[in-house]
C-alpha cells in the first residue's frame, strides 16, 4: 500500500496572514490523520513564513501515525530534528530564499556532507530520505550517502503529463528501479494532483510514500478536508 503523507505547510500559510491560531494546525493535522492521512509533513523554513519550529514541537505528540519533516539540513534544523525525533527526515537542498523546491541534491557533489548529516540522523533513529530527481547516478549517490530513501522530485513529470504522460513517467519509472536495486525506499512528491497521481502511482514499481500539500489543501477549499483526502487515498 502506498502511503499519502499531507503536508500541511499551507494550513500555516493562511494561519500566519492574520496571526493567532485560525486555522488551528493541530487540530488540522489531528483530522488529517482521523481522515486517513497515513502520515503529517511539514517543511520549516528559516523565516518561518508557514511552519515554525514552535509549531514542529507543538505537532510531535499529536502525530500518531509518522512524522516527516522536511528541509535543509542547517545547524538550527538538525538541532531541531535530534530534539523532535520524527519518523523520516526529508533532505532538501532548498536555500533560504526559494519560494519552493524547485530541485533535487547532487548527491555526488555534497557526498560528504550528506553522508554526515546522515550518519548523524541515524545515530538517533531517525529514518532519512533525500530529495532528488530521477537521473541514475544521483540516485546511486543517494546509496552512497548511506540514505534510506530517495523522494522523487515530480515537477518535471507533473508538467510533462498531458502532453505525454508514458514519455513523462518514464525516467521516475527507470530511477524506481534502480533504487529499489540499490536497497533503497521510494517516496515522492511536488506537484502531485488528482489529475495525474493515480497513474503515477500505477506506474512506479515498490513506492512506499507520497507527500502532497499544495494540491490537496488547494482541493480541500472546495472539496472539504476529509473527502479530499479520501479522494487522494483512493488514487493510490
């Protein structure tokens, strides 16, 4: 079974265009696993335009099912993941400054860095995927880095799908394998949608996990929280 982890970056977004506490992120991420999520992702960023550490702390007890948070692995957010222990951490190489992530890790470049981070993470249990895109030699560099799991970075076949959706699955199709051959867990996620989750989740051999918020929190507007998450768990 593939596993849907909702991010709930966005709940935070409207939260913190008026302050206090409407909508209320726990309670958001409490009914997000009553309605089926099989996990809570956030992504805390430096100048906490959504997520805050405070709220990273504020969501650990609550998470019954996994929690995953994601980002770069500064000073400040391993400090805070050693403190929290979720169940993944999520390795993005995001700067500062970008509105989103808007690309994987070169896994050869940064090798030394990643595998330390890593080494860190693992040293206190914590299960660590790295963010990348679906070219062979990254993916072979994630094994290098001692990762657990690679996250497909899905831009690129979300905005490739219906012009050729079988042209545009391929290379996630082709790094599925690889990685499944390297002992390494698949998850994905970024721009995943109703449209075109379901034939992505048909077509990637052995993915265990997709983290979708943007797209999900946008359908609940009109579609209600709890039927929309139940619309995504039926795709997969």
């Amino acid at each position: 079974m593939i596993r849907l982890s909702v991010n709930i970056n966005k709940i935070a977004t409207l939260r913190n265009a008026r302050g206090g506490n409407s909508p209320n992120l726990v309670k958001v991420a409490v009914d997000c696993q009553k309605f089926g999520a099989d996990g809570i992702t956030v992504h805390p960023r430096p100048d906490e335009r959504h997520i805050t550490a405070k709220d990273v702390f504020e969501l650990k007890p609550i998470i019954k099912s996994e929690y995953n948070i994601e980002g770069y692995p500064s000073e400040n957010f391993l400090k805070m993941v050693l403190e929290v222990k979720p169940e993944q951490v999520t390795l993005v190489p995001d700067k500062p400054d970008v509105l989103t992530s808007c690309a994987g890790w070169d896994t050869i470049k940064h090798r030394v860095f990643l595998q330390e981070v890593i080494t860190l993470l693992k040293e206190n249990k914590i299960r660590t995927s790295i963010f990348v895109d679906p070219v062979i030699s990254i993916i072979e560099g994630a094994k290098n880095c001692k990762a657990d799991r690679i996250e497909l970075y899905t831009e690129d076949y979300s905005k490739s799908y219906f012009a050729n959706k079988k042209k545009a699955i391929k290379p996630y199709v082709m790094a599925a394998n690889i990685a499944h051959s390297l002992g390494l867990g698949i998850n994905a996620g970024h721009d995943l949608n109703l449209e075109n989750l379901q034939f992505f989740a048909q077509q990637i051999p052995n993915l265990a996990e997709v983290s979708i918020g943007h797209a999900l929190i946008s359908d609940a507007i009109y579609l209600g929280l709890e039927n929309t998450i139940q619309m995504y768990k039926r795709l997969l």
